[in-house]
C-alpha cells in the first residue's frame, strides 16, 4: 500500500522558478505604485499650500478693502514703513520692495509663526478675515501696497520656514528675486510651495 505523501510528489504547488517570479512582479508593481503615491502626496501638499494661499489672499484683500472704506490706508501705510524701519534697525535688510511705482510701494511681508513685528501684524490684520486657523501654522508672505489697499499675491509653503527673495539658502526657501518663480510650476510643485495672486 502506498502512503498518501507519495501520490502528490510533484504534481501540486509551486516550483522555485514560479515563486520567484510571482515575487519579481509583485516587486515591481510596489515600486511602480509606490512612486505613484509618493509623487500624488507632494502633488496634494502643493494644492493644500495653493488653497491656503487663496484664503490668505481673499482674506488680506478682505481686511484691505475694509481699511479703504473706513479711511485708514495713511495710517496703514504709515505702520508699513514703521515695520520695514523696525526691520532694518534690527539688522535686517527691511522689507523686500517688490515695486515701486507712483501710486505706491508693493511691500513683501512674510508670515513666520514667530514673534516678530511682521507675523504679528499679518496676524492682527488677517485674523478677523480668515475662517480657517490652520493657514497660520504655515510660513507666507504677502505682497501688498498698502497705499492703494490692494494684495498682489501670497505665497504660502507648510514646509519652509522661511520663505526669502533671492536664491533658497539653509535660512529659508527662495521664490526667485521679486518672487520670480510665480510662473514656475514645477518648481512649486517640487518645493509644495503656493501662490495665488495678481501678479504672474
């Protein structure tokens, strides 16, 4: 009588070469997939920091047009030019001038999260405007003229944590001089930073 173990002995599973196939494929499908994920997440970070641009710009233009009406653009434009002297007093180089113009100055004030005379006025002038809390744990800068009342654009990264006019350095990431790189979408893209605004 012949035991059971026999009957089967090469006519049921896998043989090696089949195993290492169905892993060689399953391998490569992970590593397809895998950068698929990876490239769809940082493509998802930079339309987060674009939709956080946007309400930062629909709510800085909100508070500016609010100071138009009641009257107040000199003594916005006054508490501008306090903070680019503070700035440059405190060793700094002022307030990035984006434009000059004869209606006005575009200013260029950045959003740390830290306590400093520019987050603390970006602050105090979105605030009020802006629904969503979360856009503050970003670092943006707004481009403005406080002069006209009128926001130009903001760029806004949840990754940098400082965002700087001029080549990225280890102090912070570079928009380009003048924030050149408003039309540089893959640049964005690669660096989850956003932009919504006027000026292109």
């Amino acid at each position: 009588m012949r035991s059971a173990g026999r009957d089967n002995c090469g006519k049921g599973g896998f043989t090696l070469v089949e195993l290492a196939v169905v892993l060689a494929v399953t391998a490569l499908l992970l590593t397809i997939s895998a950068g698929a994920v990876f490239s769809y997440q940082s493509y998802a970070g930079y339309k987060h920091s674009s939709e956080c641009a946007r309400t930062i710009f629909l709510g800085a233009q909100a508070a500016l047009s609010q100071v138009r009406v009641s009257g107040l653009a000199e003594e916005l434009t006054a508490r501008v030019e306090r903070l680019d002297a503070e700035e440059a007093v405190g060793g700094g180089s002022g307030i990035p001038v984006l434009e000059e113009s004869g209606c006005g100055r575009t200013y260029a004030l950045a959003f740390t999260g830290e306590e400093n005379p520019g987050s603390l006025f970006l602050y105090e002038l979105l605030e009020p405007y802006v629904a969503d809390e979360t856009v503050f744990q970003g670092t943006f800068c707004v481009e403005l003229d406080p002069e006209s009342c009128r926001v130009q654009g903001v760029f806004y990264s949840s990754r940098a944590e400082r965002l700087i006019y001029g080549e990225s350095s280890p102090d912070g990431l570079g928009l380009g001089p003048k924030g050149g790189c408003r039309s540089d979408t893959e640049y964005k893209k690669r660096h989850e930073l956003g932009y919504y605004g006027a000026m292109k």
